[in-house]
C-alpha cells in the first residue's frame, strides 16, 4: 500500500517540449584550460559556454555538476536561451528528457600532435602550448561510468591534438566502448595505428575522421609540416578493411585552406586518394581562422569548390557527405552573408 501511494505522488519525468540542445541538455566538452558546454563557436552568440573554469584534471562532484545542468535546462524550459547560445544551428525544439547522465561528450584536453598543421590554433602560441602539460581525463570519466551515468545514443568525441598519442587513450575508448556508446568520433592525424580504433570500427560504434586535406604528398607536407603522407594512407586503408556491417564509419576529410588546396585538381586527386583507400564517405569543412575573418565577403570561388565537392562525393556515391561547423555555416547562411556583403559595400560607395 505504501508503495502504491508513493508511486501516486512521485514526480514523474515527463518529455517536455522546448528549444534546447544535446549538449546543454546532457553534454559538455572538456577542454584544455575549462570544461565549456560545447565546442561550436561560429554562430551569433559565440558558443563555447564555460562550466568549469580553469580546469586542470581534478576529480569532479558530479551530482553537483549534474545541478548546474538543471539549471540551465530550467531556463530552456521558460524560453530563455543562453546568450552564447543564440543563433547556434544545434538549437532545435522537442521533447527533451529531464534525467541527469551524459551521452555527449567532447575531449579537446591535450595538445601533443604528431601533426605540424599550418592552420592550427596553437601557432598563435606554440610555446605556451608546447610547455603546457597534458592531464588524464580516464579516473573522471571512469567515475562517471561506475555511478552509470555514461548512456548510448550520442556521441562522444575526441579532438585534441592526437588522441593515439595519450597513454590513457587506448583503455578510455575500449571503457567507453564497454559502457555502452555506441556513437564514438576520433578525429585523428592516422599516422599512428590504433588497435582501440580499430576495435570500435569493426563493432560499427565508431567513427574515425582523419583531415588529409590534400591529394598530393606536397601539399599535404605544406599543409601538415611533416612527411607521413602514404603512412597516412596505408593506416587508412587498414581501418577500412575492418569495417564489416557499415562501411561508412572511416572517412576521410578535406578542410578548404584558401591558398593551399583551393582548386579542383587538389580536391580531384584526395578523391582519388579516398576510393584507392576504400573509403566511402567524407567530411567538407573550410579553415576556421581564415572563415571567422572572412564569413561576410568569401569569394564565389569558395562557395563553388565546396558544392564541387560534394556533388564529386555523390557522383561517386559516397555516403553520409558531412558538412562541419564552418562549411555548415556557410551554406545554410550563403545568401544572407552575401546580401551582408553587397549592403556595405554599397554604404562605402
């Protein structure tokens, strides 16, 4: 009888309809100086919110984290949009659940690459982060596995530097894996192997994205600093013979680096590169640096090499062709940033 009456007044967890997204409902990213809800930073309000600051690798009250989340998700529920949020193309209306666990997950923590790329962010201070330490993330998330709240159906995703390079990075995919997600991303440079990798490919739970950007071992020693371009594409074929049920899940990808690879012949020869690979799908993005500075007056160029692209990619029947942040960006906001464009030029007249 007491448990029925419990069960009468208990608060039940009903979907409720709102505007929110897969990171402020269940997500965060951890990265290398904090731990940000996110890690999209091209539309109107800037992305990027911060959760934990100045975050070093420390142990985290999870339950306590797990508050903050409701909060944010209390706000959703009124309509109240976080102002970093505004404009985000993730933002979508549905209904959400209102339990507390994890099924997205981001680790961009680490710098260390075996990759020298023109374009990267660290450049800007490369002796800051060529001094700076790594930390381990595995006895965090580890926690949070062993409270059992780390859930399939989202996606976790590692960035970096170069994920293969960390110790802890072998025994945290293969964690992660056990715990049940389903939906692993690895951006990796592929010039180190990776039997973990390997592992989620074969079971059809992960996704390796490696950035060759180039079809030719010159631009893509321009481009990355370093000499692996065939190792490059030996370990890619390699990560393609494993893949059994969907052949889909290893994909190759181009970032549009204006004055590097911004022609059809570079673009004709990292196609050529992919099928030799047995690779069967892509992802399209367009430098970030370069795009930021140039979002309101890209050449037509640009925009016609990107649709190139893709059209190549479905004419040799490639699946799933992803656009990343930039590259979404500028399609779905093409004609407005061109209008953009024409309006001040026309005011400087």
């Amino acid at each position: 009888m007491f448990n029925k009456l419990k069960s009468l007044f208990k608060k039940e967890n009903k979907p409720l309809k709102y505007v929110s997204c897969e990171y402020v409902q269940h997500g965060f990213n951890v990265d290398y100086e904090d731990i940000k809800m996110c890690c999209f930073n091209c539309h109107e309000g800037g992305g990027r919110q911060i959760l934990i600051d100045n975050y070093k690798g420390e142990m985290i009250d999870w339950n306590k984290f797990f508050k903050e989340k409701r909060k944010m998700r209390e706000l959703n529920k009124k309509g109240i949009i976080l102002e970093r949020c505004k404009g985000c193309f993730f933002l979508k209306e549905k209904e959400w659940d209102d339990e507390d666990y994890i099924n997205y997950m981001v680790f961009n923590h680490w710098t260390l690459c075996n990759c020298k790329c023109k374009y990267c962010f660290t450049n800007e201070q490369s002796d800051f982060f060529n001094e700076r330490k790594n930390y381990n993330m595995y006895p965090v998330i580890k926690k949070l596995v062993d409270m059992g709240k780390v859930r399939g159906g989202g996606e976790i995703g590692f960035g970096g530097g170069e994920p293969t390079l960390l110790p802890e990075f072998e025994p945290m995919l293969n964690m992660l894996l056990d715990a049940g997600c389903d939906n692993i991303r690895v951006h990796s440079s592929c010039v180190k192997y990776s039997e973990a990798i390997a592992r989620g490919l074969s079971e059809g739970k992960l996704t390796l994205v490696v950035s060759v950007d180039s079809g030719c071992a010159e631009t893509y020693t321009n481009i990355k600093r370093i000499n692996h371009f065939n190792k490059v594409w030996e370990n890619l074929a390699k990560y393609a013979a494993v893949q059994k049920e969907n052949k889909y899940k290893a994909k190759t990808k181009y970032i549009i680096y204006p004055g590097f690879n911004d022609n059809k012949e570079e673009v004709d020869k990292f196609f050529e590169c992919t099928v030799n690979a047995g690779i069967k799908s892509i992802v399209l993005d367009v430098e970030g640096g370069w795009y930021i500075q140039n979002k309101l007056n890209i050449p037509d160029y640009i925009y016609d090499l990107l649709e190139y692209a893709a059209k190549k990619a479905d004419d040799l029947d490639m699946k799933n062709v992803e656009f990343y942040d930039r590259a979404n960006d500028m399609r779905i906001h093409k004609e407005e940033y061109k209008k953009l464009r024409e309006n001040e030029q026309q005011n400087n007249q």
